[in-house]
C-alpha cells in the first residue's frame, strides 16, 4: 500500500525556523515530524510518496529514495494549492488501489495509523474540545461520515486531524476550495460527495499533536518527552 505524506508547506507560524529549516524536519524530541511518521508507519504501508515544495531539496538529503526499508518516491507540489491539489498532482505517482493520505507536520500514535491501514475508507478523528476554530466530522449512528463542518473553540467534536485511507474514487470528486481560501483545495471537504456510494468511517484516534506553531510543538515535545 503506498502512503502520500504532505511535506510541502512553507510553515510560515514558525518562523524563524522555518527559514532554513522545512517545517516537517523541525526538531520535535529530537527529530523532525516526517522522521517520527515514517518510524511509525503501519506495517502495510510498502510504498512513500513525500509530496513537497518549500525547502524541498533538505528533504531529499534527510529522507533519500528508501527509508526503514520502503521506497520514497518524490512528488514536488507546484503551485501550493492544499491538500486536494497535492494527491491531484500527485495521482500518477499512486499505485496501490486504496492508499494513506498523512499530514507531515502532525504527530500521531503508530497503533492509530496501524487502525486506519486496516480500514480502507476511513479516516481519523480525535474527540476533544476544539482548541481554535476547527474543522470536525459529522457523522450516523455508524460512524459513517455525513458532513464536515467548522466548530467554534470550546465545542466538542471529532475533529479532523489529518489522516485518511482512500480509495482512488476520491479522483472522481469535484474539487472543494479550502474554507477561506481562494486557492487551495480541499482534500477532506470532498469525501462527503463519495456518501452513500462509498461510506467513509471515522475512526476515533487516541492522540494527536499539530505541530503548526512555537506553542504546539512546545505542548508536543512535553507529551513525547514524557512518554519517553
């Protein structure tokens, strides 16, 4: 199964690191998101795909063409147009029917991506007060997505965290704008278009930590840090 990891962002909170530094190879406990995901990955993923742009050329010399293993397959981003422009323009590089979409700058549990490899069309969700306003899935009785919606800071919700199985029907959607954005397209806010002929189950995750900002990669660090 392949897995498409979104690296491409400029990650401009974070500056002044990220001047030199590309966001997903910040050091977080000691090394960069993209090295805690791809030490993570679930044993069914066999292929990489790294989807990246700003800084690219760090990444390459970080990561090479295999990692623990597995072949890393390059796909550079251009024009920065969100998640949906990035697996649009990294489709020909897909090879498996069903593949993992990850954010690379976020942190997540290895079981709960070994989860979502086992689930094809599904995606992740973390049940918890929405520190900032925040995209969150509605969902049936089943679990099965209905909607995703922005909710306001303090509301419960399963929020959207960044992590999909996808089948390569997702191709078939018509392209959403991101909410806000005038150029960037959103990979999340066209699966419900696949509901009912491909249900797409959210899968409750047992931790996540964005690492956008100074103040979440400090609170990801303390977790890690304890966890070690």
């Amino acid at each position: 199964m392949d897995c498409l990891i979104m690296a491409a962002g400029r990650g401009v909170r974070l500056r002044p690191l990220t001047e030199t530094i590309p966001k997903p190879l910040v050091p977080i406990a000691g090394r960069g998101t993209l090295l805690h995901l791809l030490e993570a990955m679930p044993n069914a993923v066999d292929r990489i795909i790294l989807i990246v742009g700003y800084l690219e050329e760090k990444i390459h010399e970080v990561i090479g063409t295999e990692f623990d293993g597995r072949p890393v397959a390059y796909c550079t981003q251009s024009p920065l147009d969100g998640t949906g422009g990035a697996i649009r323009q990294a489709r020909s590089l897909i090879q498996s029917e069903t593949f993992l979409v990850i954010n690379g700058d976020d942190l997540y549990a290895k079981e709960d991506l070994e989860n979502l490899a086992a689930h094809p069309r599904s995606l992740l969700g973390l049940f918890v007060p929405a520190p900032i306003p925040m995209d969150a899935w509605f969902v049936d009785e089943n679990e099965i997505v209905e909607r995703i919606g922005r909710i306001e800071p303090q509301t419960l919700g399963l929020l959207n965290v960044g992590a999909y199985h996808l089948g390569q029907e997702w191709f078939e959607t018509q392209p959403v704008l991101s909410p806000g954005k005038q150029d960037e397209w959103s990979l999340p806010h066209a699966i419900p278009q696949l509901v009912p002929r491909y249900p797409y189950r959210v899968l409750e995750a047992t931790y996540w930590y964005p690492c956008g900002t100074h103040e979440e990669i400090a609170r990801a660090e303390a977790a890690l840090t304890t966890a070690l």
